[in-house]
C-alpha cells in the first residue's frame, strides 16, 4: 500500500506541474523570444523537481516498534511537507516570466503544490496525534482516498497550462522532460 500511495502523490504532483507532453500546443502571442519561454518554462519544472524526487523515496518503515514507526513516517511527511514548501517558494519568485501569462501559471502550480503541502501537512499532524497503531494507519488511509482530489487539482493546472499555450515550451524544456521521465508507473 505505501508503494501505490507515494506514486499516487508522485503521479499527482507530475500533473500539477503541468509539465506534460499532452494538451495543446496554440499559444499565445510571446513577448519574449521562444528560447526565453523555455528557459523560464524550464525553471518552472525544476522548481517542482526536488518534490517530485523527495516523494519518490519510502517512508522507512519499522513494523516491529509502532513509536519507531510513528516517528519515522511523521519525519518523513515532514521533508515532503519542507519540499513542497521549497517548491512553491520558487514557483512565487518565478511569477514574472517572459510570457505574457506566465504569472497565471505560476500561480496555478503554486496552489496545486499548496494543496499537495496541505494534504502532507494534515497526514503530519494526525499521525503525530495518533495515540495508536490505529489511528496512524488512518491517517494515511485518508491520506490515500483524497487522491481523486489531486488529480482534479492537476487537471485544473493542466487547462490553465493549456490555456496558457506553453505546452510547446514545456516539451522543449530539459527540466519538463526529466519529470515525465520519472513519472511513476502503477
């Protein structure tokens, strides 16, 4: 079950970013030259990249010590929950781009990375209030059903991506392609 929930949130995160060979290709007239667009596009991807890598590894898991095992899973979510605040920290400072829209996407990504924060977050604090085994296990389980959630999220990006017309930058962008790369597989 851990392995499907972490390439779940993966699989969630890759859509937020909106950094995905599908969608549309028409865009907008740039103000900025195409090489700017990707350059900046580029940085986008790698704002979400380290999250992306850090909810790539397992939660260590000892099964023969609940405390051991609380506390490794409630220091785990805690550096995907710092990650995801990395992430959006960047995406802020990245508002101002060369396309004309650029600051739409950038604030789109950021509410996709802050709901997958929020989701971490809330697990954190249940599972850091768990009294038992129990408890502990159903924060994570919950953690699992609001996937539907994210992956509306990342359909929300994705159309504002697509609206946006960097979907042509994005598959020229080397940062974009290293995520779907490490898209998970199920």
């Amino acid at each position: 079950m851990r392995r499907t929930v972490i390439a779940l949130l993966a699989g969630c995160l890759l859509a937020v970013t909106a950094c995905s060979t599908g969608g549309s290709s028409t865009s907008s007239a740039p103000t900025a030259s195409e090489a700017d667009v990707v350059a900046w596009m580029d940085k986008v991807c790698g704002a979400v990249d380290g999250t992306v890598k850090s909810l790539s590894d397992e939660p260590p898991i000892d099964m023969s010590d609940p405390s051991k095992l609380k506390t490794g899973m409630s220091e785990w979510l805690g550096t995907k929950v710092a990650a995801a605040d990395r992430s959006i920290s960047d995406l802020k400072g990245l508002e101002n781009g060369p396309h004309p829209r650029s600051k739409e996407l950038a604030t789109a990504a950021q509410e996709g990375m802050g709901q997958i924060k929020v989701l971490l977050a809330d697990t954190k604090s249940k599972l850091d209030s768990a009294t038992d085994e129990t408890q502990a296990v159903t924060a994570f389980t919950e953690m699992a059903s609001k996937a539907g959630e994210l992956e509306k999220a990342g359909a929300d990006v994705q159309r504002k991506f697509d609206e946006t017309g960097l979907a042509t930058a994005a598959r020229k962008a080397s940062g974009c392609q290293g995520l779907q790369a490490s898209r998970p597989t199920s």
